[in-house]
C-alpha cells in the first residue's frame, strides 16, 4: 500500500469516527474528493464495528483446537487424518484409504479405552448391524467395522462433509420455503429407516447434517433401536431407554418415561426440530435437566405455539429481529407465517400423546408438502371455512371459475348462462365480478362437500381436484349435450390456463372446440372463438407454430363472419399480434397491434378498455423497438382509459403504471420512474397481498431507479426484496432469480461490498449452471462478473480460472458473436499482467484485439490494454 | 520444563541487557509453556474458565518467573510472550488443519458433547480464522509494522493500552488509535476473505 494513501486514510478514519456514524458519509464527502480513498475509509469504519468481535473470535477459536490427546496414526487399513470429535464413549476420526488411486474418506467412530464395557460393545454391534440394513442417499451409510490393534473396536462410516442442519438453514439464510423443502428429506430418510423398522431416537440438529449440495444426512445410529425379529437379543435393548441415552430436548414424552419407544418417538423428534428450524428456538428449555424438570416439561406442558415463542426470547437467544433476518423475513411476516398452517403442523407433531401424532413420518412430510402447495392439511378438521381460504389465496380467479364450473354441474345447468358468459369472458372481467361472486363460492364448495359425503378425511380438495373432477365429469355426463358441454369444456380451460397449467388447458381447449364444430358447425362463430383461445393457450405453452396458425385462422374466420372493420376482427388481429409479440416478430406485432387499436378506437370510442388494451400491447412493442416518446404517450393514454374505467384498484392499471414508470426510467427520468415505480409498488401490494411475479418486476424496477439516482444503499433494500420474493415465487425459474441475484450482486459490486457482491453473484452462476447448463449466454455474463469481482479484490489468480473457464464455454454458444469474447479475454490479459505474467498477458491481449479490432476505442475495454501495455512492455 | 524457573528470571534480565543469546534459549522454553498451558486449558480442566491469551501468557509469566521482576522486563516478558503466543495458536491451528488440507470443514457428531463446537460453526472454521488472521498481520506489517506489531501485544499478550505503549515507546492515543484503524484493517481483510 502507497504510504501517502495509507496516512490520507488514517487520517480520515480517526476524523470520521469522531463523528455520529450518519454523517460519516457526507463528511467524507465533504473532506477528501478521491472516491478510491473515501471508499477506503467508509469500508474500515464498517468494518470498525465488529471487529474487536470478530478478532476475538479468531483468538479464541484457536485456542480451543488444542488438543490433548494423540491421534493414532492408524486404523485398521484407514490412515487417519485428525480428530473429528469427542464423545463420552468414544472418539471419532476423520480417515482415508487408498482404494484403486480413489482416496476415500470416512468417518470412524472408536471406542474409547475403559469405555469398552459388554453393555458398549453390544450398543456399537448394534449400530453396525442397524447401519448395514439401512440403504438410503440420506443416511450415513456403514462402510466397515472391526477392532484395533489394541482390541478396541470401531465402525467406519461414509464421511459426511457437511454442517448441521439448524446452523447450515441460519448461515445459508434459507427462508421458510426452503428449510420446509429441506425438512421433507429428513423425513423422507427417517421414514425409510422406519420401513427398515429401525427408530433412530437421537434425533437432533447435530445428527442431520447438511451436504454442500444441500442434502440431509441422517447420523448417529448409536442409540438406535432395531423393531421386530432381530438376531440380537431384545431384552438388553429395551434396557436401554433410560436418561442417559437421549437428548432431553428432543425426547418425547414416552422416552422420558422411559417407556417402550415406536416410531412415534422419531417423529415427535422431528416436530422438535421443525420447531426449531421455523421459529429459531427450541420448544422446550431446560434450568437444570434434572429428571424431574424434565419430565415435567416435557410430559406435561404444552410448548408455547411457534408464534409466541419466537416473540420470547429466552436468555441468551437470538432476537426476532436476528431471527427473521436469517429466514429473510420481516419479523411481523414471520410471525404471521408461524401463526397459521405451520403451527398446526408443529402441534400435531409434537403431540404429548403418541397415537395423536402423525402416524408416520412419511404423514409429515405429505401435509408439509401439502402446506406448501396452499392445499388444506390432513391435520386439522375439514371445515368449510378453512378450505375455501385455502381455496381463495391459490388463486382467487380459480374460487370463481371452478365455483362457476360447480355451480352448473350441481344445479343442472340452470341459470348459469349469465355466469358462464362471466368466465367465458376475459380474465380481467372475471376479477371485476369477484366481489359479489364470493358469497356463491361459499356456498358451492359447501355444496360439493354435501355432494360427495363420502369424502373421507384427509382427501381434501383442492381446486385442482375439483378441476379434474369437473373434467371427468363433463363428457360423461353431458355427451349428449354438446353444446353446453363445449361451454363448460371451454371454461375449464380457461380455468387451467389462469392457473399456468397450460398442458390441461390445451386439451381441454382441443375439445371444446371438437364439441363446438359438432353442435355448432365449423363456420360458427362458436368455433372462431374456439380457435381464439386455443390460440392463446398455445401461445402460453409457447408452441408458437401453432398460436401462429390458430390465430391466423381466426382472423380468417372473424374477417369472413363479420367482415371489416369489426370489433370481433379486431380481437383476433389483437390475439394475433400477441402471438407475434411472444415469438419476437416485432415488425408483424406493431403493424397488427396499430391496426387493431385503430378499429377499436373508431368502433368502441377512445375510452374502451379494449382500446386501452391495444394501446399499452402496442406500446410494449414500440419499448422493445426503442421508440420510447412514442410508447410513452401510449402507456399514458392506456393508463387514463384503464383508470377511468376500471378505478384505480386494478391490476390492469398497475400493469399499464409498471409499464409507463418503465418508459420514464429508460428515458432517464429516474426520480420521476422512482415515484411511478412505488406508486405501483403499493398498488400491487393491495391487489396481491403477497408475493407475486409482478411485485418482483416492480421491486426490481424501483430499485433500479433508485440505484440511478445514487442511492444505492437505499436501492440495496429493494433488491432484497426483490430477491426474497423472486425466491419465494418462482424458486425454480433461473432466469428470474438469476436476474435478481445478479442485480443484487452488482448493486454491492458499486457499494465496493464487494465480498458480498461476489457471494450474491457466486450463487448466480450455481443456480444459472444448474438450470442452464455451460453452453448458454446468461451463464457466460454471469462468469464475466464473477471474475470482474475477482479482479477487483485482487483475486487475480481465481479471476483467471473463472475467466479461462468462461471463455472454454462461451466458444461453444452457437449464435454468440466471437467479438464478444473481447470483454474476458481482456480482463484476462489485464489479470496475467498484475501478476507480472506478461507472455499470457499479451498473448491473450494479441487475440482480443483479433477478434475485436476496434477494442482500443471502447471506454471499458481500452484502459485493460492500457494497464497491460504499461505492465508489460 | 528443562530450566528452573530462576534461570527464566536470569535470561530475561540478561536478554533486557542485550544478549541476543539470552532471547534465544528463552524463546522455546516459554513457547513450549504457553502451548502445554493452552493444550491444559483444552482438557477442560478449568471447566468454565473463560479461555482468553491474557490468562495464558500471565499463567505461564507466573510459573515461568520465580522472582518478581521490575516492570520493563515483566513487559518485556509479556511483548515476547506476545508473539510466541501467536505462534503457538497458529502452529496449533496448522497441526490441526493439516489433515483438511483441500477440503472443507468436515464434521460428523457423535454425542451431545460435540454439538457446541458445531453450533458454534465448528472449530475448523475458527482454525482457518487464527491462520488468516496470522497472514494478515504479517500483511499489515509488511507496510505499518507498529500498527501489526499493536495488535500482537494485545490480541496475544495481553498487555494493557500503557504497556504496549512503554514497548513501543509512543503514548497512549497512538497504541489506541493504531489499534482502532488496525483491527479495522484487519477485520475487513478477514472478512473478505472468508467469502
């Protein structure tokens, strides 16, 4: 480090810290104008903060790895490499053995001298046997066994490089999502240990521990029990089942009395543990373990509900704030996640009463999954009410239309022509009429219950299986009346395709129009409007060939029916110009667009929400074709039509909004986008209620504007945001989660965080690689900044991996134009030189300017040639 | 211990007087005590006792010196102690890992008497910390010696703000503004790394 910086910084440093930390930034703002040392400063005062802990941390961490006892060198066949850990009876140690040029690790558990009484010895002969029945990827598998040299014996087990579960869901900050994910594997494996009828009774944090790819491993059979027939002698087993054997904080109340132990026990274990992983707290504390406190609590007192507990802190326990932060939540969210279904879940688990339980692990996990699914739990009574909330969050344009769909199959069809017409219609009309259909969606999912009393508990429906029921039902009982089985065919579509499933949707669609052409003839109207929505769903599956001929078709039909200009023609050549617009033929969805608001202005009037539907579609076009003044006066004209028609509260308005504060930033208006942006922010809020697509579009938007304006700390919290809820929605989508990591990444990258940056962009690229696979060019800009953080914290040797890496795969993508691959190959260059490589630094600098002759010229590539060229003459 | 505790005394007012032979023949016989009281500690036979350097280097101070010193040649007992200390933490850190080397912490429970040293992140973790942290000091020192050299008394001698002041011969306002700034060049290097 130049010593005239150093000193500048010092100086700066002690001058700042006189000062209240708010104004750290506008004094150093005022006080030195090199924004390399300012950064500098304002890094070392962060870091100021913690660093007395974090110092002593590494101090006293070092300390307590002196250990006290030799290590043997060898065990049986397997070298030993160190100490893994000590228990009571015996010692366990991390070894490796060279198998066939394979060097394989293990875990083997020793037991210690003076500790190998009969009653060990059996207990350990168990486990191996125990260990040798159970085949599962989650479980530690048994490897070997066998006595040392000095006739102590051991059980060799697969090494497990991994974490436990309760401290690998708080470091990796998983949300509740994903530690519920993770807790069904567990119960996965215990349920297969089960079926192997073994009862693991030591179930706990510290014996689950989580892989680097995020599996569960269940440990630590040693106290494990063996059900049924066994060659090993059952009396001695059931001795056993004394204090000393568990863990109080995870005994169930039968094993604290000591009593005979099933299933149930592990699964009471798992209850425990989920009620932990959720509220970050454990559901019992004890003051002094004694027996009788023990015993006492947990045989008698009912936890407090997940919600309370994590509000109460007990001495020494983290704070909800700590606590929500590494579930990445708000603490009032939180809490009201834990009030609901997952409460239930815990509480039945946990029941004091074994058969009261769930009757098996596998039990668990389904209802877990169930929650997951916003579908009703198998734990709690099936009323009415419950259900159609579950109903109702999934989706509440489903509740109308599968209630519509009920209404017409209960009450034999009549008077549901007004209603049909409802969700025949579009989806936005359907949501207008929502507030007064939800008094008949009460009453008809009570009528389906009334309709099927046999529905046994536990086969909850769900909107879904009303859906398929409705499927099945339909042509079998309406053969004979196609038309109005092609009307309720037609619906239920339309249902599916609300719900994104797409496939069901299509099928469904297919049929209705079969239904039509037999009831109404090809050239109905009936049938062009058949052919229009299976256009649409076609589109959705993104089967465009097909959109494409379908809405082709359409228009045909439209044009011959009711010929031009039409309102009818009008809407297909809408529906057309979609089709065109998803498959990126931007020229045909402009033309088609402009020719269909054109219609609909003159034959509907300028204040039509179909005409405002054409002007923001046509809009979106002329954004992604850069004619932004154009778009914008559009949007602006959508907006006004759509609020005048609609009000205010309308999710076609916050779409127009999203739209037009979008335009404003990409003209660079950004205080203005700002202010649009969180108008649209709340305004999705209230229409959602919660987590949306949408909202993180929005987030993701508002954050951006921020950013521009120079906030970026500011900006930072929206990206969160972003990211949590993109999480959350659509945790399998690499391209939108990806989007919103990266965004994250970059936004740190300029806060010079740039050790979290690279965290945040890390996870990125596993996600993109998972998903993606090398050869694609997301993943290949993803590397790029990767190894652009790398560089800057002066990783070169690491950004030369990452980059070299990048540049292999990005060959390989077809369509990716080879210039391109200037931008790595000179940051390469430039991190060869800083490492004084100068052969592979100019080498790799002579084949950018190659591919990319023009390179001096490009601000961001030609100051690289410049450090090369300076470093390496 | 080969040497009685008076030829400690001895060495250490004689190594004061300048005689570099003094300082080493002291230097293994007080590493080789701190790292024996630090492996005690480790046995838990100060179960509850709060495990900190200071103890250690005063513990080893009073068994290793017989006679009561004046006050520069205690400090300059405990400046020495310091860096053997540190020595010895890293040392003890590098036999650890030794066996990890290429892979990442590998831990694997067995009883309940395991599960602090996990919870806690696990104890290997905090071994990379004291060898980090050791490269980082020495990255320290590579441009602000007296800064590296600040935080060794006091991270791993225990000095008080006035001794560490008396070994360096500055005031008391440099040793405290020279720790301020390096242990925040120090946590930020630590942190960065850890990623």
């Amino acid at each position: 480090m130049d010593a005239e910086r150093w000193r500048q910084v010092e100086l700066l440093f002690h001058a700042a810290l006189e000062r209240p930390p708010v104004d750290y930034a506008a004094f150093l703002e005022t006080a030195c104008d090199d924004p390399e040392i300012r950064r500098e400063v304002v890094t070392l005062l962060a870091a100021s903060e913690d660093a007395d802990e974090q110092l002593d941390r590494a101090v006293t961490g070092a300390l307590k790895l002196a250990v006290n006892e030799p290590i043997p060198q060898a065990i049986g066949p397997y070298r030993v490499l160190k100490r893994l850990g000590d228990g009571g009876l015996a010692t366990v140690y991390l070894a490796e053995r060279a198998e066939s040029q394979v060097r394989v690790r293990v875990a083997i558990k020793v037991v210690k001298r003076g500790m190998d009484t009969t009653e060990i010895l059996r207990r350990l002969r168990l486990e191996r046997q125990i260990l040798a029945g159970l085949d599962h990827p989650n479980i530690a598998r048994l490897i070997d066994g066998g006595s040392t040299d000095d006739g102590l014996p051991y059980v060799v087990m697969e090494a497990i490089d991994g974490e436990a579960i309760d401290s690998h869901c708080d470091r990796h900050q998983l949300d509740l999502r994903q530690r519920l994910e993770l807790f069904r594997k567990v119960c996965a494996a215990v349920h297969a240990a089960h079926r192997s009828l073994v009862i693991h009774r030591d179930l706990k944090p510290s014996n689950i521990l989580v892989t680097k790819g995020g599996d569960p491993k269940l440990l630590d059979f040693g106290i494990a029990k063996l059900l049924g027939p066994t060659p090993v002698d059952q009396t001695e087993v059931r001795t056993v089942t004394g204090m000393r054997w568990m863990t109080p904080e995870f005994a169930s109340p039968e094993q604290v009395r000591g009593e005979p132990l099933t299933t149930a026990a592990d699964v009471y274990a798992l209850g425990v543990l989920l009620y932990e992983l959720l509220c970050g707290r454990r559901a019992f504390r004890f003051e002094t373990r004694s027996q009788r406190e023990v015993e006492r609590l947990v045989c008698e007192v009912e936890p407090p509900t997940l919600a309370d507990r994590l509000s109460i802190p007990a001495v020494g326990e983290p704070s909800v704030e700590e606590i929500a932060a590494a579930r990445c939540e708000s603490p009032s969210r939180l809490r009201n996640r834990l009030a609901g279904d997952l409460g239930t879940i815990v509480r039945v688990a946990m029941h004091k009463e074994p058969e009261r339980r769930y009757p098996s692990a596998q039990a668990l996990e389904d209802d877990i999954r169930r929650y997951l699914e916003s579908r009703p739990l198998m734990a709690r009574p099936d009323t009415a009410l419950y259900r159609l909330r579950k109903f109702a969050r999934r989706n509440r344009i489903a509740v109308v239309a599968a209630s519509l769909v009920l209404v017409s199959l209960l009450s034999g069809f009549g008077g549901t022509f007004r209603a049909l017409q409802i969700a025949d219609g579009e989806r936005r009309r359907a949501e207008q009429h929502l507030q007064e259909l939800e008094e008949v969606v009460n009453f008809n999912v009570g009528m389906f219950e009334l309709a099927d009393p046999g529905e046994a508990r536990g086969n909850s429906i769900t909107v879904r299986e009303v859906l398929d029921r409705a499927t099945d039902r339909v042509p079998k009982e309406l053969g004979n009346r196609p038309a109005v089985a092609a009307r309720l065919l037609s619906t239920l579509g339309l249902v599916h395709q609300a719900l994104g499933l797409y496939a069901p949707a299509g099928r469904l669609l297919e049929n209705a129009l079969e239904l039509r052409r037999e009831a109404f003839g090809s050239d109905s109207a009936e049938v062009a409007r058949g052919l229009f929505e299976l256009a649409g769903v076609r589109r959705d599956e993104r089967r465009f060939d097909e959109a494409l001929e379908l809405a082709q078709q359409t228009l045909e039909r439209n044009r011959d029916l009711y010929g031009e200009p039409h309102v009818e023609t009008a809407a297909a050549r809408h529906g057309l110009a979609k089709v065109h617009f998803s498959r990126g033929d931007w020229q045909e969805a402009e033309d088609l667009f402009r020719r269909a608001l054109e219609v609909r202005r003159e034959q509907l009037g300028r204040s039509h929400v179909d005409t405002a539907e054409s002007a923001n579609d046509l809009a979106e076009v002329l954004f992604y074709r850069d004619q932004y003044p154009a778009a914008e006066a559009l949007f602006r004209e959508a907006l006004a039509i759509r609020r005048l028609n609609l009000g205010n509260n309308h999710p076609a308005v916050a779409e127009t909004l999203h739209n037009l504060a979008a335009i404003t930033q990409k003209q660079d208006r950004s205080a203005e986008a700002e202010m649009l942006g969180l108008e649209v922010l709340e305004l999705r809020r209230k229409l959602y209620r919660g987590p949306h697509r949408d909202l993180v579009k929005t987030l993701h938007n508002v954050a951006i504007a921020i950013g521009k304006q120079g906030r970026r700390v500011e900006a930072e919290a929206y990206f969160r945001q972003a990211l949590s809820m993109a999480e959350e929605v659509q945790q399998d989508d690499p391209v939108e989660v990806g989007r919103e990591l990266r965004a994250l990444s970059h936004n740190l990258e300029g806060q010079g965080r740039l050790g979290e940056a690279e965290t945040f962009i890390r996870r990125a690229l596993d996600l993109e690689l998972s998903t993606l696979g090398e050869s694609n060019p997301s993943v290949a800009m993803t590397r790029y900044a990767v190894a652009r953080i790398l560089a800057k914290r002066q990783r070169h040797r690491q950004a030369i991996e990452v980059l070299e890496q990048q540049i292999q795969s990005q060959r390989t993508i077809q369509g990716m134009p080879p210039e391109r691959l200037a931008y790595p190959l000179t940051l390469l260059a430039e991190q060869h030189a800083r490492l004084n490589d100068c052969g592979p630094a100019r080498r790799v600098l002579g084949e950018a300017l190659e591919l990319y002759p023009g390179l001096a010229e490009s601000p961001s590539l030609a100051p690289r040639q410049v450090t090369v060229n300076a470093a390496c003459p | 211990m080969a040497e009685p505790a008076s030829d400690v005394t001895r060495l250490l007012h004689a190594w004061r007087e300048g005689d570099p032979a003094a300082l080493e023949r002291l230097t293994p016989m007080v590493y080789q005590e701190l790292r024996r009281l630090a492996r005690r500690h480790m046995r838990g036979e100060r179960a509850g006792h709060l495990l900190q350097t200071t103890a250690l280097v005063h513990e080893a101070y009073m068994r290793m010196v017989e006679l009561e010193l004046g006050f520069q040649d205690r400090v300059h007992f405990f400046a020495m102690a310091a860096r053997l200390m540190r020595r010895v933490l890293v040392d003890l850190a590098r036999e650890h890992n030794a066996a990890k080397r290429g892979g990442d912490a590998v831990v694997l429970s067995l009883d309940e008497e395991l599960v602090p040293a996990i919870a806690a992140g696990g104890d290997l973790v905090a071994g990379g910390d004291i060898v980090a942290l050791d490269l980082a000091l020495e990255e320290l020192a590579g441009f602000d010696p007296r800064k590296a050299r600040v935080v060794e008394l006091r991270l791993f001698g225990g000095l008080t703000i006035q001794e560490a002041g008396e070994v360096l011969k500055v005031s008391h306002a440099t040793v405290e503004r020279d720790l301020k700034m390096a242990k925040a060049w120090l946590a930020r290097r630590l942190s960065a790394g850890a990623s």
